[in-house]
C-alpha cells in the first residue's frame, strides 16, 4: 500500500469513530444531533375489560338460525366424519367428539344427540370444519367406511348447561349392543377431557 492509501484508511477510522461516538451514524443524513433533557411519556388509563360474544342470530343462504340456548332442542342435520389429525381447538381426533358452527354450537361445549327418540350420546363440540356450516352436527368415528354408510340424517341436539358437562351422563344403551361408534361419545364422556 502506498503512504497516501494509509492516510485515506487512518482518516476513514477517525471519522468512522467520531460519528459513532457522537451518535451521528444513527441519524438520516443530513439531520443534526441535538441535546435534550429526557422526555417523561405516561401510558394510557387502564380500560375496563370488554367481553366479546357471539351474534345471537346467524344468517345462511336458507335463512337466519339463532344460536343454541341451554337446554333447548335444536333440530340439526348430522354427518359423520374420518379424518385424523387434530381438532379446532389443537387436540387429537377421538370418539366423543363433534364439529359444529361455532356460531351455533360453542366449542369447548357439550351437545346431547337425538335421532327421533333415539338417544345417540354426549358429545364435545371440539370441532369446526368447511362444509359444517349452521345447524349441522359432524360426528367422528375412526371408520371412514361408517362415516360413508351414515349419509345425511336428521335429528336434534340440545346444549347441555355449564353447571351439568361434569356430571357424567349414563350411557342407555349397554356395550355389548354397540353395532356401531355411534353411541361411544356417552360411553367416553367421563374419561373425556376438555
């Protein structure tokens, strides 16, 4: 290196380090630093905390439906399905679970289901899914053949009330009469966790 390279190197470093310990190479160009006593930034009042809930009505192409009431039946179409995986609410598939519209069944709920007299069982509504929109209930079974062979059926499901979900509901129907996974989710419900 020659004698002037050195100098334009060593005049480089003596800027480099002035603009640093000024503080100038944060600044945008062209800007000057300026000294100032520290400036006192208080923070917002603490607001109230909001609760946000549901609409109480949901409109779909066939009408507007009203979101379930403790208690009170509400006629559903019921499908099952297969998939593995995990669920809306970030647990494994299992018996004893449902996928609802959360706009009409909340998740994290119980729903008690009936086809005609039929009791089929209790199950969680843990789920959600593209093609479950309103008053639709999706049952999982492990059988993507038995999901196949239950089509489309009509029936009614009742949201269970907070203060019952921990009592465990008797199943009606004894385990040997089982012909299918319908009626697991009453079977499971006390071994079921949220």
């Amino acid at each position: 290196m020659k004698k002037t390279d050195w100098i334009r190197l060593a005049l480089a470093v003596a800027i480099a380090l002035i603009f640093v310990k000024t503080g100038a190479a944060k600044l945008p160009l062209g800007s000057t630093l300026i000294q100032h006593s520290p400036v006192v930034v208080y923070g917002e009042p603490m607001l109230r905390p909001l609760i946000v809930t549901a609409k109480k009505s949901v409109y779909i192409a066939r009408g507007v439906l009203e979101r379930a009431a403790e208690g009170v039946p509400v006629k559903v179409s019921l499908t099952q399905y297969c998939l593995k995986g995990e669920t809306r609410r970030g647990r494994f598939v299992r018996p004893g679970i449902v996928a609802s519209d959360p706009r009409i069944f909340p998740l994290a709920r119980y729903v008690e289901v009936y086809m005609g007299d039929k009791y089929i069982g209790r199950y969680l509504v843990d789920d959600t899914g593209g093609n479950v929109k309103g008053a639709t209930l999706d049952i999982w079974t492990p059988s993507c053949r038995q999901a196949t062979r239950f089509g489309r059926q009509w029936g009614q499901a009742i949201l269970v009330a907070r203060e019952e979900e921990q009592i465990p509901h008797p199943a009606p129907i004894e385990i040997n009469d089982i012909q299918d996974l319908r009626a697991i989710g009453s079977l499971l419900d006390g071994i079921a966790k949220r």
